[in-house]
C-alpha cells in the first residue's frame, strides 16, 4: 500500500512539535484519526493537503507559549 507523501512531512511535525497524532488531526482537519489513517494508506484530496501543510506552517509560524510567559 503506497502512502501519501504528506505523511513524512507529518511525522517530522508531530516529532518537532511533540504533539500527539490525534490532537494534530483534530486541530488541522478536525479527524482525530487523520494521522492514523494517513499512516494506512488514507487518499488525500488537495484541498486536505493544503489545509494540513497551512496548519503546520502557521503552528511552527506562532509566537512560543514559553515565550508569551
């Protein structure tokens, strides 16, 4: 089963950011399994995609909690 380029980039996110897989799809596609099923094979439609690669880049993009304290 071919998996969807988008996971690497997810993997690398969810280790940089150490955010657990189901907070991540909940919080940029509202799917907690999104993760999950990414990893199985899942299709992705492009307008998915791109909501997933705009979550990513505006978390890593946002002011650090630790530094607002």
């Amino acid at each position: 089963m071919a998996h969807h380029p988008l996971i690497t980039e997810v993997e690398a996110f969810l280790k940089s950011t150490a955010m657990a897989d189901s907070a991540f799809g909940r919080q940029a596609v509202n799917d907690w399994k999104f993760v999950r099923d990414l990893r199985n094979g899942r299709r992705v439609w492009p307008e998915t995609e791109a909501k997933v690669r705009n979550f990513m880049v505006s978390y890593r993009g946002a002011p650090s909690r630790q530094a607002a304290a």
